[in-house]
C-alpha cells in the first residue's frame, strides 16, 4: 500500500488545503517523501492543532508550537496505520494531558469508563480514515506532465 505522494496529493486526500501541509511540513509533521502515513497524519494535526481545551486561552493569531499531547495524538495516527490490529472502528482519544487507541467495543468502553470519567476528550475515528485511505488516494488525479515545446538547435 506504500505510495510516494506529493505534499499536494496529501493534503488533497487529507480534504485540506495545501496550507495546512505546508504548517505541517514546518511543524516537523510530514516530511519528504509523503506517504499514506501523512495523509492520516495531516488530518489528525489539523484537528488538534486547533483544539483548545476548557479554560485554556489561545489567541488563534498567534503561532503556536506543538505541545505534547498534539504530538503524541499525531504519532498515535500515523502508527494506527501500519498497525494490524487497526480496524475501522479504531478510534484515537486525545485528552490534554494523554492519548488512547482503542480498537475494539471492549477497549473503547473501557477508555470511556476508566480513563474519560467526566473528562473533555475528543474522539478522532483514525480507523475509518484509514480505511477509506486506498479509495481517497484512488480518486487523486495525477498530475499531467506539461509539454515543452522543442526547441530548435542551431
């Protein structure tokens, strides 16, 4: 399953714009040479990177450099995809001070009774990205190599 993609086809299969890679790209994020990875990657950074907990104040104008959690929440994606356990219903949790994986009903209940408990989580549903990752990536169109005109030797 292994693609060499384009910061473009990343962000396109990602469903952000090309933006959103660059901020990544300079975050450390994804790096060259892109691959399926990223792509989940992207869509996770995107989503914590704009997550500000209750009580927390961040002024949206001002760069912000990762924290921990965004971290973490990010590389817990990006290995979720080569993961065999992995499944459609994979979910990742992302809280502000940790994050979970939890792939079947039995783990994410025990995520949601254990560990949530009243606590603010946001739930990413990394295994259906994944899983729609092969046809998101299908559906890119390739780029169409330019013609150059020849040129004339004297």
């Amino acid at each position: 399953m292994t693609r060499a993609l384009s910061a473009h086809a990343v962000a396109i299969a990602a469903g952000v714009s090309q933006t959103w890679a660059w901020k990544a790209r300079d975050s450390g994020i994804i790096l060259a040479p892109h691959s399926e990875d990223d792509v989940i990657a992207l869509r996770v950074y995107v989503c914590v990177s704009q997550l500000a907990w209750p009580g927390e104040r961040r002024a949206r104008s001002e760069k912000h450099e990762l924290q921990l959690w965004q971290t973490l929440a990010v590389n817990a994606a990006r290995d979720a995809v080569s993961d065999r356990t992995t499944t459609q219903d994979t979910v990742l949790w992302v809280m502000p001070d940790a994050v979970r994986v939890a792939t079947t009903a039995g783990e994410r209940a025990a995520v949601e009774l254990d560990t949530l408990g009243g606590r603010t989580a946001m739930r990413i549903p990394i295994g259906k990205w994944i899983a729609e990752l092969e046809d998101t990536l299908d559906g890119i169109p390739t780029p169409r190599l330019r013609r150059t005109p020849a040129r004339a030797v004297h």
